[in-house]
C-alpha cells in the first residue's frame, strides 16, 4: 500500500478465500497505471490505499458455484482480471454502460483501508465472471488485459471500420495500444502524434504510418477518419477536429484538465457531420476481445515492446519511483523473485 507520497509498506493479510461465485488468483504481474504514479508522487492524496488494478496471474482457487461450470476459468488457467465493481443495478450498469457504474468503486482490505485493486499483491479475490482467459500468453502480456480492453472499448464506441485512416495524439504507452490494435483490426493507416520526437521514432519502428508533431500533424498525415485523442493536452481537441476528414470522428480517450474549455465550432460539426465522442473504462464485452486479442498472440510483439521494466514485489517501491519519475510504457511488479 501506499502510506504517504514516496513511500510504500507491504502487509500482511489473511489469505483469502473463494466465495462461491469466486476465483482466488495467485498474481503473476499487476502493472502500474496512471492511478499509481499519482499517490505515489502525491498528486492524487488519499492514504493510505492498496492500489493495482492490472492483474493477471494464476487461478488456484475456485468458488464451489462455479467450480467446472463450462467457460468458467479453472484452476490453473492463466486469467486477466477486471476488478472494476459493477452492481448492474444503477442506471448506467441498466443501460449496458457499466464502465460508468454509479457506484462508488473499491473495497476495503481487513483493516478497512481503502483498496482500489489491490493488485500489488500475492493473491486476488475475484468474480470468476470477471476474470478472462488469456491461454498461453506470457504473463507480462495478460497483465495489459485492463488497458487493451479500455483501448477496445474506445474503438468500439469511435466506431472503428476496417480501412479507415486513423490518428492517434500521444504516443505513450495507452496511444501505442491504440495503434497496435487500430492496425491490427484492419486500419488503412495509423499516424502518430506526439511533441517528443523520441516517442515518434519509438512509434515508428512499431509500425506507425507516418508520425509528427502536433503543428505538422496535417500536413503530414492530412485527413482522417477517425483522430484518438489519448494526451488530453490543450490545444489536443482543436488538432483532432483539424484533421477530421468530413464525416469523421474525434475520441477523446485521455483525461484533459478538469477546467478546460475550448471554443469549437458547432456549423463546422454540422455542415461536416463531425462526431465528438467521450470514452472512458471498458466494459465486460471489452474484456472478453482483449483476452481473446492477447490470447491469439497478434499483438505479442507489440505488447512486448511496451514492457519497460518488471519488478519482485519486494522492489514494489522502485517500481514506482521509476513509474512515476521517468517516461515509462509499463512497469510491472509481481511473480518474479527480488
Ligand atoms: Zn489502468
Ligand atoms: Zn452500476
């Protein structure tokens, strides 16, 4: 858990036990997302909280309920795990949009703190609904489940079609997932935006149509279909539109500054039929296309060219100091010895 900006405790807790309807998972690698490198440089103060939301490991337990239940993981199987609480009762979970479930997300461990995955960690407690088969894939890979199932979930809502030109603004570690998926779901193209030129190379050697900066973005790659916006800097919203060919879509992926605003204008939107569209999360049918898409071993070099760093869970606390201080894909921790 994290206990105060920079600084990291392991605990010990009860181990726990399959409910019925549960999976226990022996954790083989939990990557450190957005969430994690904000405690721990203390933007984002709230402590202490076990956080981890990237699971994948091994399943050694399961619920009696679901134990041998065809399609079900058994013990054994490789699982990535969404710990995302959908009570499917609140209005949007009704609605089929349980990425923005209405209820408050997290649990608590045996003492009450806070956990918001938990996943730093030996073992997880999971619905077995929520935990996917990922096959043979290595682990490092399963452990991408959550974000390639956000990135899922984002060209499903953008209504990505095969041959349509793409661009992706930002080329960290969730635009490089765009792009890796993008392609491999039969995009004519995908450009790279980025301000750092050492990402653009990085991008390009990954396969990236054409890359530039945002000011040469539309000269360079011209119209599109379909512009991810995946930083949401200032200024990321207007050079999405700017590349829209008429009849395209911007996504708006990233996070951008709570106080934003920015002028567009809505004649353009018209006269063009332009769409705006929010993504955020992922949902059950994401997870399900994820694991299958980490599973089939399409995206294997991809993955594996987005894994900067693995640590024992015992070096939990350079794992994040790296994480959070330096431009990292992922960094991940778990199943290895320190
Ligand atoms: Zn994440
Ligand atoms: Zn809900």
């Amino acid at each position: 858990m994290v206990t105060a900006p920079e600084s990291v405790e392991l605990r010990d807790e009860p181990i726990p036990a399959a409910g019925p309807g549960d999976v226990v998972v022996r954790v083989g690698a939990c990557g450190l997302c957005t969430m994690e490198r904000r405690l721990f440089l203390g933007e984002k103060r709230f402590y202490p909280v076990a956080p981890g939301h990237e699971v994948a490991g091994t399943v050694v337990e399961v619920g009696a309920a679901v134990d041998g239940l065809p399609g079900s993981p058994k013990a054994g199987d490789v699982v990535t795990v969404d710990l995302l609480t959908r009570c499917g009762t609140c209005g949007p979970c009704r609605r089929g949009r349980s990425a923005l479930c209405k209820r408050p997300q997290g649990g608590t461990l045996s003492d009450g703190t806070v956990s918001f995955g938990a996943g730093l960690s030996d073992l997880v407690v999971v619905k077995a609904a929520q935990a996917y088969v990922t096959g043979d894939a290595p682990i490092e890979h399963a452990a991408m489940g959550e974000p390639v199932a956000c990135v899922v979930h984002s060209l499903r809502l953008g209504g990505l079609r095969a041959g349509d030109r793409v661009a992706v603004i930002g080329a960290g570690y969730m635009g490089r997932l765009h792009m890796s998926v993008a392609r491999l779901k039969g995009a004519f193209s995908v450009g790279m935006v980025d301000v750092s030129e050492e990402r653009l190379t990085e991008a390009s050697t990954a396969g990236a149509g054409w890359t530039a900066t945002p000011d040469r973005a539309a000269e360079t790659g011209g119209k599109q279909d379909l512009v991810f916006v995946t930083a949401g800097a200032p200024g990321a919203l207007e050079t999405a539109i700017s590349l829209c060919d008429d009849g395209g879509t911007v996504v708006l992926y990233g996070a951008f500054p709570k106080d934003l605003s920015v002028g567009v204008n809505p004649d353009a939107i018209h006269h063009h039929e332009l769409s705006i569209v929010g993504v955020y999360s992922q949902e059950p049918e994401d997870w399900r296309e994820a694991a299958g898409l980490i599973a089939s071993g399409r995206l294997a070099d991809d993955l594996s060219a987005l894994v900067t760093a693995r640590f024992a869970l015992d070096d939990v606390g350079e794992a994040l100091k790296l994480a959070a201080t330096t431009p990292v894909y992922r960094v991940l921790v778990g199943g290895i010895d320190g």
